[in-house]
C-alpha cells in the first residue's frame, strides 16, 4: 500500500488514481473510508460530484451534519449524483424537526442496519459481493453495550469502528478516529484535498484498509449475513469428494479399544474432524439430558451439573424449568468445547420397568413433547446442536440392538411419534438420533418411513440424522433410507459403512451423488444455522451457581408430594427429633446410568463409590448433595441423625426415639438393561416397613427411575417422589421437606399398583441375569396409542396415584370453567383460586374425554402451571394442542376431529374431573 505523506493537491491525487493502475489495483481488494471534515455546503456538491470518483471511496462519512427540517441535504444530493446509498445516522431531532447527526455515503449495497432498535450505536452492514464489512457509526456511547451489539450484529464480517475510540475489544485503531477489526491487515490514513464549488481545498481524509489473507471473501460461506441455505451451497460446491464423506462419518470421541483420542477430539461421545481448508469446524459432541457428562474423567479439570432427571423436569409441568434446564447444559457444553449436545430424549414411558426412563419426560405424547421442546430450545440458545432422540419407540432397553417393536401406524403417530413431533415444533432440534430397534421388523436407522417419509418429507426436518451408538447395519441401505450420518462405526458397527462402502454405492450408482450432497447439506446447514461457525465453543469455567440454582429449581417444581396425610409435611418446627434413614442420604442422592451420567461437578465426583456394578453401566453414581446435611442447614434447632438402614431392627430403634423419621429409598436404573421388576430392591421395602412401624410419623422419600410397588403405603402419612434430583438434590428435598420450597410436581406417569396393571404384566429376560431368556418382540399393539392413563381408563383400572396427581402445602380451587373452539383451536378458560394460606403453584389440566367407542378413552390436550399467593385469584387460558383432539388416519395421512359431542375435563389428574363441560364439534382436518 502506497503511503501519501504530504497533502496531495485534488488534482494530484486524481492524476496519481488515473494514472497509476496500481493505485486502483491497491484500493481494490480493501474497504475505503473518505471522512471529509465538514458538511459540504449546497453549492459545492457539482465540484465534489466531479472529484469523488475517482477515490473510489466505498464510503464517505461526515460527522458533524445539520439538516434542517423540510430542507434536503446537500449529501443527500450528492449521494444522488454518485449512486451511493445516503444514510443520516445518529440523529439529534428537535422539536421543530432540525436534526444533528452523522451522514454515511456508501457505494456498496446496505444489506443490513440498525434500526430503532439501536438508537445512538448504527451499523450498516455493507458488502461488495466478495467482501462484507459492518460499519458502525459511534462506538462512544456505552461501552459495554457496543460490545454487545457488536458481537450480535457482525457475526463473521469484518468491521470497522467509525467515531469510534480504541479500547473496544477486538479492535484495533486506525488512525482516523475509528477502529478495525479482525480480517483487515493493514490500515493506511492519507490526506486528501478536496476543493470546493470557488477552488478552495475542502480537508478530507482517506483510510484504507487491506483485506487479511483469509477474509470472508476468499470464504464467502463464512458470511454470516448470508442464509444458512446459501452458505451451504457456496460451501458444498467447494469440497472434494473425499471432504464431503469426511462429514459423514464420526470417531468414538474417546479412542478405539481404550487407544489414544482422535486427532482433535476434546473427548466425548462423537467426534468428526474439521476441514481446516475450508473452514469447516470439527463436530464435537457429548451425551447428554442430564448435563454434559466427562465419561472416565477423560477431559481432567472439566466438571457439569447435574441435572435432575428427566422425569423431575417434566413432573414440574413447567416449559421454563425446561428450558432454563436445557440452557444450562447448553451452555456447559458450549463451555466444553461441544457443539453438538446429544440431549433432547422423547422417548415415551410405556413401562415402568424401562431402565432409561430416568432420560425421558413421562407417558404423555403432549406433556413429553412440550418438556422436551422446550429443553431442545434451551439447548440451541447456546450455539449447540441438539440431538433429539431415539427415534423412534426405543422404549425398552432389553436386547435394545435385537428387539423389535410392533405397533401399527396410527397408534404410533397417537402415540411415541406425536411426542417427536410436538418436540420438532417447538424446539427445531438440528439433529435426530436414530434408535437401536427395529420397528415393525426394520431397523431405526434404516426405515425409510420413519426417517425419509415421515421425519422429513411429512414433518418437513431440515436437519440431519445420525445413527445411534451401534445403530447401522448397512451403508446404501441406511443412507437411502434417510440416515445421514453414521456414529462411531469403528468402534460399535460391523464396519465403517458410510466410508468404503457408502464410497463404492456412490461410485457405482447405488446411491446418487444428489443423496450424498444433500446427507452433507443437512450436516452444515444445521452447523451453519446453530452459529458452530460463527460461535465456536470456548474452553471457559462453568458457572456453577447459574448451574445449581437451575437445578435446584427443577428439584423443588419437579418432585412430587404423593401422599401427605394429616399433614405430616412440612415438618412443623416442633418436630425436633428427626432420624434420617437409608439411601446414603448421608453423603447424597443417587443418579441413573450409562452414557447420560454426569459423574464429575463441582462438588467432586460419586460420594458413595463401590456400589456394584462399578463396570458399564455403572458405576452407581451418588452426587455429593446430602440431604442429611441440608437438612440440617436448613434446621439447625433440631437433632437430625443419620442411620444406615443396613440393619432393619437398629433403624426401627432409631426412628422409635425420633419425632419424625424420613426414609430415603433408592433404585438404580441404567442404560443398556431394563429392571427385573418395580420392587425397590435391597430389602427396602421391609426397612419402610419396619420403622413406619415403629414410628407413625414415617415420611418416604424415593429417588427411583419411576414408580415402584408400594406395599407399605397405607402405614407411611408421607411420601414424595424425588426421581433421581441431581447435584442439588439434597437441597431441593431440604427445602420441600421444611416448607421452605412448596411442592408444585404432577406426576407425568401413571403410578400402577403393580406389573398386573401393565399392558405387558410379565416380560421374559428383564434386567441382569434373568431366569428366563429375552423375546426379541415386543407387542406394543396391546395397549396401542392407549399409554398410562389411557391404559388405565380403557380398562377401568384404579392405580395408585394417577396421572397428573401430586399435592401441594395449599390447595386450589377451580370455578368457571368454560370452553370454546376458535377456528381449529379448543380453548379453555377457568378460575384458579388459592384457598389455602401458603403461596403455591398448582397444574391444571384439560383433559378430553372421547366419545363411547372411541378407540382411546381420554386424552390431555392442554395444561398451564399457575403461581398464586393465599387468596389470590386468576382466570387462565389453556389453548388445547389441535393434534391431541384428533386421530391420525393412515390412509389419508391426515389428523382430522371426528364430529361429535366430547367432554371436556378440567382436573388435577387423568382420573378425576373436577369441572366438566360439553362440547360439540365438527369434523376438521387438522393442520
Ligand atoms: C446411547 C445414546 C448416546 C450414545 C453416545 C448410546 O449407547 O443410546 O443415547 O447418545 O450412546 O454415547
């Protein structure tokens, strides 16, 4: 770059731009500024008209302008005359209409500006086909507000600071009272004289800067400003072929057969390389919905939250428990250097014996839906893609890889789909896991209907599919039928078959190229659109108590006071001799395994090591959150001792002495294998039994995957359900257990009495060792569309604790209830009162109940969780879900209201209405 170091005369300097190419040739591939120092007055714009061309400034600024009100700016005219844009940015307007401000001239097309939105801080954002370049107009006016916008508005562009000191982050000054950032190399200020309409020189000034080597527009995917679409195209159409197969095949993130960690894996489930040529980044990716989990320790010095398990977060009924749940592993995630979070698991609850259950959000299609949405979005608000799964009916875990399930089409949609299908409408995962099992005889991750017909042709699924951990039996097979992406195949597969194999389909014709783009399209516009490019993850700390408050608010909205008789709960303050039994409440409270467990937080990893199995899936994890010491936080009056329960008659001894003895029972399930049975295991049951005979003031605390059997409930006043409550479950069970956190949880499965109430009472082959060998089918046609509560009420069964049910320290009342049908919504409206004296939150929920014959008895089409104080009143709106009033017809592949006259339930749980109204409807298709 040329360095002027006088002032040049406008003559000279125009002869030096004629006559010298190489001055042309040096502006053009930088970004040119000319600041003139005042406004131009009316009679100067012919002369400048004239000289400016041959500058080739792609902007020109003034600072200080004037415009009168009503009056047409000379720049204006001026901008005219030069085809540039005319922007007056910054304006002080007064009363009369005069405004101050400052005026930006571009020759590149404005593609994007602030708006009102940014009063005082404008940006354009300019580009000239190759490159593009935000401008901003001030930066003086809030420093930190500036960083802000500057991050969310410039994206991957180059960007210059006009006005602007230096000291902005990121931002280097370029000597003409502005700044630059990052993608420009150098920067050159020179004088230039212009001369006004009587020849008199107009004192200017020229910044130029010169494009980096790798600025956007030798990348031109790289601009954020473009379309998730477009960038991909521009992408795509500069790989080999040998890239694009590169993007569709991941590394076990944690090494072959205990080996060193791929090349740039940070260590985790998933790992496909970057393509540094391009730009590409890696694709980094954990497990899973309870936090971001560090399988072994693999990444020393990382550690997560906790969350609570799944089945917590949809007992809150609460979709911002869910999404704040979702923001926070995204975030960690984020923080860890993943970019793909393999959270976002629907699976619907159709047996409480299911040893995943811990991952999943309940029986209902709508509850489980909406929970999951809602985790999936909080999840995305991080620039993590997240990856819903398992698609689909992988709802037992028994011989998972084998097994097959039978269930036909319309039960499927009524049922495990419609929950996938509610979740991809609220939360737009960018990525799908397809499921181990086969379905109606054919594998998750190569069925066609389900991944081509249904996820994307019917649903309309941008993103891509990747293959579960083992999942994939062929190559052209699997990629035909809609799989994408295959998942560590080295390690779990019978071979790599989207390398070789998928290479020669492609090759020979079997699979066409246009099936190959499109399975590398899917990957980077999904990467593209979740800010992987743009927002790289970063190795940061953790916020650990953003992390803990977010987990110890879905413990208290999410567990479930089932049973509370003569208010034994909350402990009052004369209670003041407190036994504490069993479930190493001691040291803390027990979490799920397999792949989801999150064994290292920042209160170090398992507070109870050795419990078997301590090998896959295993280990048994108990997060160091004590509720014996939280309980003592939160009651220093009292004497709280803990007692072991090893020995049934010392613990009965124990809990005689005691005002109040709480059990705490536990369940271990896990990934991989289902459990034998719903009996807690380990003798529990005679221990509950044992002290709440020796003390009638027994409360139960269980941290189970599901419902158990409870033999003993009718001696025991108390009992909550707590699932298994994370890192912050001592603390949550403390405050629910002293009143200091009202109980707000519902629950979102049917509490059978027993396996005799289930669709599948016996199940050969459950759990470790069983007696009897598997049967790789599953008959779920039995219950059909027809899970839980459906069950129940199909065969008029009374469970222990319904659908829906779990109690409050105060109690709600409903009046008013009354419902309409706008266009294709029903829509209810109800008073809830607190007619109790302690503020709560209570769960209403609209139930339909079909018409005799129906083949599905009731169905929960809406809910809305409502806070009020003693007293307080309010009149609620519960918009019913179209697709829960409807029946899917294969056929037709549409969702259509059969007419007829339905009654409308408003209850607490599926199997009491408290207020009930009557409504005829027509027959609609639902869209
Ligand atoms: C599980 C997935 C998990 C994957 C990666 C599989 O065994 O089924 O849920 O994301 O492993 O760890």
């Amino acid at each position: 770059m040329k360095t002027f170091t006088q002032q040049l005369s406008l003559s000279a300097a125009i002869a030096v731009a004629l006559s010298a190419p190489a001055f042309a040739a040096d502006l053009a591939p930088g970004f040119s500024v000319l600041a003139l120092e005042k406004a131009p007055a009316r009679a100067d714009v012919a002369s400048l008209a004239s000289q400016l061309p041959g500058l080739q400034a792609d902007i020109v600024a003034v600072h200080e302008v004037q415009r009168a009100a009503g009056a047409i700016d000379p720049l204006q005219t001026l901008a005219d005359q030069l085809g540039y844009a005319y922007r007056f940015v910054q304006a002080d307007v007064d009363a009369q209409g005069n405004a101050r401000g400052q005026v930006v001239l571009s020759r590149l097309p404005v593609q994007a500006e602030s708006g009102p939105d940014h009063p005082g801080r404008s940006y354009l954002r300019v580009a000239d086909g190759r490159n593009v370049v935000a401008l901003y107009t001030d930066a003086d006016q809030d420093a930190n507000g500036m960083a802000a916008l500057l991050s969310a508005s410039r994206l991957g562009a180059p960007a210059v600071v006009l006005g602007g000191k230096a000291g902005i982050d990121g931002f280097t000054a370029t000597g003409l009272d502005s700044a630059a950032s990052a993608g420009f190399a150098d920067a050159d200020v020179q004088k230039v004289a212009l001369r006004d309409a009587d020849g008199k020189s107009l004192a200017a000034r020229l910044l130029v800067l010169d494009y980096a080597e790798a600025a956007g527009g030798a990348k031109p995917w790289m601009d954020a400003a473009l379309s998730a679409d477009e960038r991909t195209r521009l992408l795509l159409g500069e790989m080999t072929q040998d890239e694009k197969f590169q993007m569709l095949r991941s590394y076990f993130g944690l090494g072959k057969d205990g080996g060193p960690l791929p090349e740039g894996a940070v260590g985790s489930a998933g790992f496909v390389p970057g393509v540094e040529r391009l730009g590409i980044p890696a694709q980094q990716s954990a497990d899973a919905g309870v936090g971001v989990t560090n399988p072994g320790g693999i990444r020393p010095g990382d550690f997560a939250t906790a969350m609570p398990s799944g089945p917590s977060t949809a007992s809150s009924w609460n979709p911002e428990v869910a999404y704040t749940g979702g923001a926070t592993m995204g975030r960690e995630a984020w923080q860890q250097r993943f970019n793909i979070l393999l959270g976002g698991s629907v699976n619907l609850q159709r047996d409480p014996r299911n040893g995943r259950n811990f991952e999943y959000a309940g029986e209902d299609p709508l509850l489980a839906g909406v929970i999951v949405g809602e985790s999936i979005r909080g999840i995305q608000s991080q620039h993590v893609i997240s990856t819903m799964k398992h698609y689909a009916l992988n709802d037992m875990e028994t011989r998972r890889n084998f097994h097959s399930v039978q269930i036909g089409d319309q039960a499927m949609h009524e049922s495990d789909l419609l929950a996938f299908e509610i979740a991809i409408e609220l939360g737009k995962p960018g990525s799908a896991m397809c499921s181990y099992n086969k379905i109606n005889g054919i594998y998750g991750c190569e069925h066609p209907y389900l991944m081509n017909q249904v996820l994307k042709q019917e649903w309309k699924f941008p993103g891509f599919v990747m293959s579960d951990w083992g999942g994939v039996h062929s190559g052209s097979k699997a990629a035909l039928a809609g799989l994408d992406q295959q998942s560590a195949g080295e390690v779990f597969d019978a071979t790599t078959f989207f390398d070789a194999p998928l290479r020669m389909a492609v090759a020979g014709g079997v699979v066409p190229q246009a099936r190959l783009d499109d399975m590398v399209s899917r990957i980077l516009r999904t990467m593209f659109l979740h800010g992987n490019f743009d927002n790289p993850p970063q190795h940061l700390k953790i916020d650990v108590e953003a992390g803990f408050a977010a987990a110890q608010r879905t413990v208290e909205e999410g567990s479930v006071l089932l049973r509370n008789e003569g208010n034994l709960l909350p402990l009052a303050d004369s209670v003041k001799r407190i036994v504490i039994i069993g479930g190493h409440a001691d040291k803390g409270v027990i979490g799920g395994g397999g792949s989801s467990m999150v064994g290292i937080t920042a209160k170090g990893t398992n507070a109870v090591p050795g419990v078997l199995p301590t090998t896959w899936p295993g280990p048994v994890m108990f997060h160091p959150s004590s509720p014996l010491e939280a309980l003592r936080a939160e009651r220093p009056d009292a004497d709280i001792q803990y007692v072991d329960g090893r020995n049934t008659a010392a613990a009965a001894r124990a809990a005689a002495q005691a005002d109040v003895a709480i059990v705490f029972a536990t369940q271990w399930a896990a990934e991989s294998v289902d459990l034998p049975d719903m009996q807690l295991p380990d003798k529990q049951d005679g221990l509950i039994a044992a002290v709440a005979k020796a003390n009638p003031k027994t409360v139960v605390v269980l941290e189970t995957n599901g419902p158990v059997r409870t033999p003993w409930l009718q001696q025991v006043p108390a009992l909550m359900q707590a699932w298994y409550p994370g890192i912050r479950g001592g603390e949550g069970i403390a405050a629910l257990l002293t009143g200091k956190a009202n109980p707000s949880g519902r629950l979102p499965v049917t509490w059978v009495v027993d396996e005799s109430q289930l669709p599948r009472p016996q199940i050969p082959g459950l759990g470790f060792n069983p007696k009897q060998p598997p049967v790789d089918i599953f008959d779920f046609d039995i219950e059909g569309a027809n899970v839980g509560y459906k069950w129940a009420a199909a065969k008029g069964l009374v469970p222990t604790f319904a659908f829906g049910h779990g109690l409050s320290y105060t109690q709600f009342a409903y009046e008013n209830l009354s419902v309409s049908v706008e266009g294709q919504r029903l829509v209810a409206s109800v008073d809830v009162r607190n007619t109790g004296a302690r503020a709560g939150a209570d769960v209403a929920q609209l139930y339909l109940k079909l018409p005799q014959g129906h083949s599905t008895p009731i169905r929960l089409v809406g809910f809305d969780k409502v806070t009020l104080q003693p007293g307080e009143q309010r009149r609620i709106r519960i918009d019913a879900e179209p697709k829960t009033l409807a029946d899917f017809d294969p056929a037709t592949r549409q969702w259509t209201i059969a007419a007829g006259t339905y009654q409308v339930q408003l209850g607490r749980t599926a199997a009491e209405p408290l207020q009930v109204v009557d409504i005829t409807l027509q027959e609609t298709q639902v869209r």
